[in-house]
C-alpha cells in the first residue's frame, strides 16, 4: 500500500493555522495600542482646551507612545516566543506519529 507525504502547512508564515492566529494576533495588539493612546490623547486634548499650553500635553502624549509602544513589543516579542515553542512540541509529536505508523505500516 502506497503513502503520500503529507506536510504541515501550520508553521506556514503566509498562510495556515498560524498564520491566521498570527495575523488575528497582531491587528486585535495593534487595535489595543491604538485605544490605548485615543484613551490618554483625549483627556489631554481637553486639557489644552481649558488652556494649557499644547508643548506640554504632546510631551505626555509622547511618553505614553513609548511607554505603551514598549509595552504592546514587550507582549508581542513574548507570545511569538510561546508559538514557535508550541509548533515545534506539536511538529514533534506529529513526526512521532508518523514514524510510528509508517513502522506499523512496514509490519504489516
């Protein structure tokens, strides 16, 4: 009995599993970052409204951005840590898998 060779396309950077859980990964930390900012932007958009002076609210506006920019790369840098440590336990054990039956398969 012939086998095929099948491939796992769930590490696939453009496509796949991963790539979706990747992407959905990235747009849902991107959109968080954004809110993060519009959240202290507006209050400080109101305080130069009642008057103080717009050099003095951008500097707060700035170090929020880096703050929350180093935060949100912090977060990103750690879960793609935990993805490609998850893929690889799970290709090793799809490897297992495959050996063992292609040496089921040998017996019979």
């Amino acid at each position: 009995m012939a086998t095929t060779e099948k491939t796992s396309h769930a590490n696939d950077g453009s496509g796949g599993l991963m790539g979706f859980l990747k992407a959905s990964f990235e747009t849902g930390m991107s959109a968080a970052e954004e809110l993060q900012q519009a959240a202290i932007s507006v209050p400080l958009s109101m305080l130069e409204g009642l008057g103080v002076p717009e050099e003095k609210t951008q500097v707060l506006k700035d170090k929020n951005r880096q703050l929350v920019h180093g935060m949100v790369g912090s977060i990103q840098s750690f879960a793609g840590q935990l993805a490609e440590v998850g893929t690889k336990q799970v290709e090793l054990a799809a490897d297992a898998i495959r050996e063992a039956a292609k040496d089921k398969e040998e017996k019979s």
